[in-house]
C-alpha cells in the first residue's frame, strides 16, 4: 500500500528572524518568528484574492540591525549613503505572485526585510503612545507589502500603503495611537 503524504489544508507562512540588534546586547527580542509568521499569514490571506491551491507556503526573512548597517546596505542597493527604517529586497519583482507558476514542491521565497532598529526607535519615540514592538510591526507590515509589489512613488500611492498596514495591524489586534 502505498502511502500518500495529506495536502495541507492552508498555505502557511514561515518568517525567519534574525536578530543581529537584541541578541549582541544581550537583550529580550520584542518580536518572535512564530508571531511573526502568524501576521504575515493573515495579512498575505487578506490581500489574497485566488486561492492559494498549489504553493506549499511562502517564506521570508526579517533581519532586525542598527542604523550602521542599514546604511550600508541602503548605500549598496539604492545609492542612498544614509540610515533609513525598512528596507525590502523582494525576490519576485511582481504584482502579488501567480501561483500558477511556482513549483508545489516548495515554499515560495517572497524576499528579505531589513529594519533599523535604532531608526524605529527614534520614530517611536516621536510618537505618543507608541511602543517600539508596534513600531517594528509596522515596518515590517511595510516592508511585506514592498515584497509583494508595493510601491509608492506618488504621495497618493504611499497613503494607500499607510492605510494598508494599519488594517494589517487591526488585523491582529493592534491598535495604532496616530494618523497619517
């Protein structure tokens, strides 16, 4: 009898974490790679109007650093020789992925995120009432919305993106103190 492996009955997201800001400081990580790939799969199920028939899951990385570094890396891909928040380096340079296309015998690799730790920081701080792992949402629900073919080159464009990530976050029961 041959055995048969079941089809899973959701397309699961896998976010991978690393800490390059926390851990070196000895420090508690106010994020989590469970968490993490729990709000990334309800935001990608939100967004998603076709099913998700055929993809195994998706995966992406976070990588949590300081303004060095981003500045590096912001220097590196986008000429820009400055600390900046959230950068994202998208693997699919698409609209939201056709499934149709990709194997389903393997996750689709979205892209990578890189925050700024400090830079989050500071913008928490500019704001009332607003805690840095809120912040860290928030950028990482924008860099998301950067790997799945989000842009914002237009005031207008960079509004509906805004409006975007609050719903993600309410999504998952996080309030936002502010308005845009």
């Amino acid at each position: 009898m041959k055995e048969t492996s079941p089809t899973p009955q959701t397309t699961g997201v896998t976010v991978y974490l690393q800490d390059q800001y926390f851990a070196p400081q000895h420090q508690d990580c106010p994020l989590d790679e469970k968490t993490l790939s729990d709000y990334a799969q309800r935001w990608l199920e939100s967004l998603s109007q076709e099913s998700a028939e055929g993809i195994l899951g998706y995966e992406l990385s976070l990588r949590l650093t300081g303004d060095r570094e981003i500045q590096k890396l912001n220097a590196q891909y986008r000429q820009q020789d400055k600390a900046t928040d959230v950068l994202a380096f998208a693997e699919i340079d698409v609209d939201f992925p056709d499934i149709a296309v990709f194997s389903e015998d393997e996750p689709l690799y979205l892209g990578d995120i890189a925050i700024s730790v400090e830079t989050a920081q500071k913008q928490a701080d500019e704001q009332q009432e607003r805690a840095l792992r809120v912040e860290l949402l928030w950028l990482f629900a924008h860099g998301l919305l950067h790997l799945l073919g989000w842009d914002h080159p237009t005031e207008e464009r960079l509004q509906e993106m805004l409006i975007q990530q609050e719903q993600f976050l309410q999504q998952v029961g996080i309030p936002l103190a502010w308005e845009f």
